[in-house]
C-alpha cells in the first residue's frame, strides 16, 4: 500500500488517503471524539476494498490518544488507565465472566516489553474462584508465552493451549507496535477487536484461530528508520529515494532513549485498564492492592 510502515489503522488510513488524494474509500468509516481530555478516533473497516486499502483485517481500530496528559503529572497513570478502561468496556459491550489477558513480547528487549509488564499489572483471579470474598470478580487468567527463541514454542501454540484449557469468553493481547510517526511512541494507544495479525513469522491471534473473540491492545514503541528518514525527506522538501534503498540489508528500528522508563509507565497505564475494564467492581486503588 505505501513504503511508510505502521501498525496504526489510523496512519494507515492518512496514509492511503494522502496518496490517493480522495477521502472517500468504501466500507470504511472514521469518528472523532475526546475521552477524559484525550483525542479518540475511530475507525471502522467494514468491507473488503477498506480492508485491502488499509492492509488491516475488518474490525474496529479505536486509537487513544494520550498525549494531551503529562506524564510527569502525578495522576497520569490513573487518568491515562481510566481513559483506556472506558474505551476497552465501550469495546466489552457488557461485563465478561472469563477473560484470558495474554502479554506477547520479549522481557529482554525493552521496546518489546510492553505486553508482558502490562500483563504483570492485571492481577489473575482464576485460582481465587472458590472463596466466598472474591466471588463478585471475574474469572481472569494471565498468561506471558515468552518468545520463541527463548521456549521453541510459537507465542500461538501456548495460547491455544492456554484457550482450550481455561476455555475464556474473550481473550485481550497486548503487544509493542510500530508506528510511522516518532510523536506517537509510546503516546498512543491502539484497540480493536479484529485480533492480532501479525506482518512477521508470528501466528495470528484471531476469532478465526483461537474459536474466542480476540480484543488486541497495542502501544507503538519503534519507528521503522526507513519510514522516518521518508518523513524527513518529505517535510524537507526532497526528492524521495527508493524505499527499498533506504532499507539496505534489512529492516531498522529507532526507538526513543529513555525507552525502558517510556515503556513501564505505558505497561502500568495498559495493564491498569485492562484489568479495570474486565473487574468494573474495582477501583484503581482496590485493583493495585490485589495485585500487590
């Protein structure tokens, strides 16, 4: 669809749009609206030419947007959890009674951390069923399936398995993606309900493969350097170069330095509200002491 990378359905739609010069593209839809001060859009694949012009699966593509808060402000993490919370209940339509949250990533690369420190902050409640004080929670399951160089087993395997056993009315994946701009690293927030469609070697994670709904969360960390020298060039007013040359020998990720503190306040914000959307009884105070 465009040199430029991003797994943003957002970008991808401004993207089609600036190269096709035409607002119009059929079966697609976006709203605009602002949540606890934050900038919310919303966009809506519905057929099969929206689908093939975005490069996204059909679903809704809802893109939080946190960068109206400070994150040196004190309440940040609750406004920024509070905000994702409704959004994701929006998405639940209704309360879940079983509910599998999985964190995709490596714990050893930090622009790939964000899924399994986000999956920390939801406290599991399975094993907590059976006891009289607990029996207003959901039944929550979390489970961080590492990655395949480190077990020999696909992320996707082990949550298949994980599926069959705990057998959830919906599963949410977080996971780190790419965006196409620097100002959204760890900003923004993407939501859908299409699942986990990954570009790489990596399974699906979808209706379709796991036979549950799938609601994927996903917080961009890296910008593809290819995608961002383009950028660069466009704004400069430069002819633009073969992609394919800018890429050299493969692909290349920038990610900003202060990375590894950028990526836990977002697993905080991420594993808050998820945890808040599937418990409505709890509040943020009451949600960090059971996981404590």
């Amino acid at each position: 669809m465009n040199a430029r990378r991003t797994d943003l359905a957002l970008e991808a739609h401004a993207l089609f749009r600036a190269a096709q010069r035409d607002d119009a593209i059929d079966g697609l839809t976006l709203t605009e609206r602002t949540r606890r001060g934050c900038a919310v859009t919303t966009v809506t694949v519905e057929g099969e030419a929206a689908s093939r012009a975005l490069g996204k699966p059909r679903g809704t593509y809802v893109t939080l947007d946190l960068r109206a808060l400070s994150p040196e402000d004190p309440a940040y993490t609750e406004r920024a959890a509070l905000a994702l919370r409704d959004e994701l209940r929006d998405l639940l339509e209704g309360t879940v009674d079983t509910a599998l949250v999985v964190g995709l990533g490596n714990r050893a690369m930090t622009p790939d951390v964000i899924g399994p420190r986000a999956a920390d902050h939801v406290p599991a409640t399975r094993h907590l069923k059976g006891c009289a004080a607990f029996g207003a929670l959901a039944d929550v399951s979390v489970l961080t399936p590492g990655v395949l160089g480190t077990t020999g087993l696909e992320a996707a395997e082990l949550v298949r398995g994980a599926v069959e056993t705990v057998r959830p009315d919906l599963v949410v994946a977080v996971d780190a993606l790419a965006s196409q701009s620097l100002g959204r690293v760890c900003t923004t927030v993407q939501l859908t309900d299409a699942g986990i469609v990954p570009g790489n070697h990596r399974r699906a994670l979808t209706r379709e493969t796991l036979g549950v709904p799938v609601l994927a969360v996903g917080v961009p960390t890296v910008v593809d350097a290819a995608t961002l020298a383009l950028d660069l060039l466009d704004e400069a007013g430069a002819d633009l170069p073969d992609p394919a040359a800018l890429r050299g020998q493969g692909s290349i990720m920038v990610t900003p330095r202060d990375i590894d503190a950028r990526a836990e306040q977002l697993a905080r914000v991420v594993g808050f509200g998820v945890g808040l959307a599937l418990q409505p009884s709890l509040s943020l105070d009451e949600l960090r002491a059971l996981i404590d």
